[in-house]
C-alpha cells in the first residue's frame, strides 16, 4: 500500500492513471451504454466513407 500512495504522489503518474482509468470507464459507460451515437435520416456516404 505504501508503495502505491508513493506513485500516486507524483502527479504525472498520477495523470497518467486518471486518464486510464476514465478512458476505460467512460468510453464503454458513456459512448457505448449511456449516450451512443445514433444516426437517423442520413445519407448512406455519412455512415461508410467508401461507398
């Protein structure tokens, strides 16, 4: 436990593992569960570029 309050006194550690762990929370929570992006009356070429 000592060892972990030691990295997490240092802030660039700190930032490092702040943005880790909200990119795993949030983008699943967020992006994929809570506010997904739906498209609704749009032109085919939006949803795939290559068409």
């Amino acid at each position: 436990m000592d060892k972990i309050k030691t990295l997490l006194a240092r802030p660039l550690i700190t930032g490092i593992v702040g943005l880790v762990v909200g990119l795993i929370i949030g983008l699943p929570l967020l992006g994929w569960w809570l506010v997904p992006v739906k498209w609704k009356d749009v032109d085919a070429s939006y949803l795939r570029p290559d068409l």
